[in-house]
C-alpha cells in the first residue's frame, strides 16, 4: 500500500527510454493509467500528483498543484499520449529533482503528522547510472519520510522490456534492481509484467 494518510503526495518517475515498439510503448502508458486512476483512490483523501517522464533528461509533466487530480480523464488522456524514445536512461537526475520537489513544495514542517509523500519509479530499462551511485544519492539526499517504490518492468506483450532483461537470464535482476532504493525491501519494489489483460 502507498500509504493510509488524509493528505498525499505522490511523485511518478516515468521510464521513456529503452527503444520501446510503437505497440509496447502503448500498452505500458495505458497500463500505467490504470495504474494511476488506483492511486487516486479513494476520494475520502487529498492526493496531489506529480509525473516526470525520464530518459537522457527529465521533463516535468505534471507538478505538483497544476492539475486538478479530481478530473481522472485528463490525466488518463496526458499519460496515453506519452512517446518511448531510445535514449540512454538517467534517473539520477530525475530523482534529485524529485527530492527538491519534495523539499521545496511538499516542506514536512508545514504539514501535518498523517501526511503522506510517496515516490513511484517505473524501469523499463537500467539507469545509465550504476545501482551504487543511485542509493547513495538516496541514502544521503532524499528527504527522510518520503517512501520509494520500485516497479521493474520486466516484459510487455510478452518480450522484454526495451533493452533490457529484467528476467532470470539476463544481466540486470529485476527481483533486485534499486530494492536497496526502498526501506522496506521486496515489500516495496515489484517485477511486472504488462500485456493486454492485467491492466484492465
């Protein structure tokens, strides 16, 4: 679960590297919001959302407060309208923009105890960065209450995900990958696997 609070900030780290087929590109965008719509849910809390898409850069595609998250259309319509590219990958910097994100509009001494912050990072490939330079960037510099979640993506429509093998045969494990990212282990990191069925 992201988390039982009244109010609730969530941050998504988009993947949109990894040379994705027009095909897979679709079906992980709309996948991902049904993914989204749940996290909405229920109505009884105040979410506030943020979305970066994440390839050799970041670009911001919802901030926090500039989309009224009540209108679960238009965030479904923003997300399937995503592109796949074929860059490299880098989540480093897209997680130091989170964290100053979370600093700077989601400031832990202005809300109350049961609020919530939560970050949900979705791979399609592995960072251009190694997994050791990214946790101790976390470890050092994301705000303490924030809760990491991972989610390894490791096939669409059957074949592995871009360019990467987050399967038992390949070079990265997906039952591994940025858990140490996580402070709850395996409990908050996930390997998926996205066809035409399990997202509806």
């Amino acid at each position: 679960t992201i988390g039982p609070g009244p109010t609730h900030d969530i941050c998504i780290l988009l993947d949109q590297s990894c040379n994705l087929s027009t095909t897979e590109c679709t079906l992980f965008h709309e996948w991902l919001s049904t993914f989204v719509q749940l996290l909405l849910q229920p109505r009884s809390r105040q979410t506030r959302l943020c979305l970066f898409g994440v390839a050799a850069g970041v670009e911001a595609l919802i901030d926090l407060d500039s989309v009224d998250t009540s209108n679960i259309q238009a965030l479904v319509e923003l997300i399937e309208q995503q592109t796949c590219g074929n860059s490299s990958y880098n989540l480093l910097d897209a997680l130091e923009l989170v964290g100053f994100v979370f600093e700077t509009k989601s400031s832990s001494s202005s809300l109350s105890s049961d609020h919530d912050r939560s970050l949900v990072i979705f791979n399609n490939c592995p960072s251009q960065q190694s997994e050791h330079e990214l946790c101790a960037w976390q470890q050092t510099s994301m705000p303490h209450d924030v809760r990491v979640f991972v989610v390894n993506i490791q096939s669409i429509d059957g074949r592995p995900a871009g360019n990467t093998q987050f399967l038992p045969s390949g070079h990265i494990d997906g039952d591994k990958y940025l858990q140490c990212l996580t402070d709850d282990g395996a409990k908050q990191q996930r390997v998926v696997s996205v066809t035409q069925r399990n997202y509806q």
